[in-house]
C-alpha cells in the first residue's frame, strides 16, 4: 500500500467515525420553596379570586339542591351536615388563594 493511498484511508476513516460533541448548558438548580407553599399553589391551580367565588357558588348551589332533595323527597333535614360541607367548601376553594396571595403578593 502506498503512502498516499494509506493517509487518504486514515483520512477517510476519520471524516466517517468523526462524532460531534454538543456543549449542553447546566440545568439552573430549582429555587427552594417550602412544600407548604407549594401545595396551597397546586391545590389553588392558578385560579383568581372570581373563580374562586364562581366555584364556591356554584358548590353551594349543589349543596342547596340536594338539602332540598333530601328534605322534600326523603324528609330528612341535613342542616348539620350541610354546615360542615360548606365550611369545607369554603375552606378549599378560599384558603389556599389567600394563602398564596398574602405569601407572594400575587395569584
């Protein structure tokens, strides 16, 4: 094999098995956050102190209808119950967006 022909393969071989290398950037560390806070945002989803409202409304709205279900058709008063179901309501729909939004100032 000639010298020519030999540096012409070695050239070939190369320019075949050559692999690119990208340069990844770092991932930027998350920045720390209570859990706490963290889960008022998950359980309050983005949502505004309208649709909050909206949303508790329309709950209790339910809660009114199936009272009155249950007290015209079943003649069973669920006043008691009905008042532990709406404070949870307003619990979840209520605590977390003032919590997020006493804690960052924003929704």
């Amino acid at each position: 094999m000639s010298r020519d022909n030999h540096a012409s393969t070695v050239t070939l071989w190369f320019a075949v098995c050559r692999i690119q290398v990208k340069e990844v950037p770092m991932p930027t560390p998350p920045t720390r956050q209570s859990s706490f806070l963290q889960k008022m945002e998950e359980l309050n989803d983005g949502r505004s102190l309208l649709a909050n409202m909206g949303g508790f409304l329309c709950v209790l709205g339910m809660l009114g209808a199936a009272n009155y279900i249950c007290k015209i058709g079943l003649h069973i008063e669920l006043y008691s119950v009905l008042l532990i179901l709406i404070a949870g309501v307003a619990c979840y729909f209520f605590v977390p967006f003032l919590v997020v939004w006493l804690w960052r100032g924003r929704v």
